[in-house]
C-alpha cells in the first residue's frame, strides 16, 4: 500500500478554493476533513470558515458513501435477475418438450 502524504489545513483551503473539492475522490475526502479537524485555527471568522469547510466536507463524503452503496446494491439486483430469468427458462424447458 502507498501512503499518501498528509493533507493540511493548506490543502483543505486549495481544494475549497479552486473547486477540486468537488472532484475528491471518497478517499480524498477523509483525508481532507482530518487535516481540517487537526487544524488550529486562530480567529473566529477562520474557525466559522473551517467549520463551515467541514460540514460540506462531510456531506460530500455522505454522498460519496451513498452512491458506493447504491451502486453496489444495484450490482446485486442485476445479477439476481439474470439468476430469476435463468431459473425462470430452465422451469420452462420440461413444458416445452410436451
């Protein structure tokens, strides 16, 4: 496994800035919300900032989450119904020789 270098408050405030934060993978994502609660942050309006950062962090992750686990149960669902429609022509084929 390769381990990535940390990201920083830095990187949390790039990402924001330059909108590749919309692009973060699920991984990125983690990374990047660590760095800004790590972060010490100095002055209030920097704080409501980083706070701010943070819950759209987290909403991205959510979605990002959530779509994994959408695609992954539509996985499933197609391959359970290619094994019903499967079962289903093997139940006909005694009909059919009749």
């Amino acid at each position: 496994m390769i381990k990535q270098k940390q990201k920083t408050s830095d990187d949390v405030r790039s990402a924001f800035d330059n909108g590749t934060i919309l692009e973060a993978s699920k991984e990125d994502l983690e990374q990047l919300l660590l760095a800004n609660c790590r972060a010490q942050i100095k002055g209030d309006e920097n704080r409501a900032r980083a706070a701010e950062m943070g819950e759209t962090m987290r909403q991205l992750l959510a979605a990002r989450q959530s779509m994994e686990l959408h695609n992954e149960a539509k996985r499933y669902s197609q391959i359970a119904l290619i094994v019903a429609l499967i079962s289903l022509l093997i139940s006909l084929i005694p009909y059919s020789r009749l």
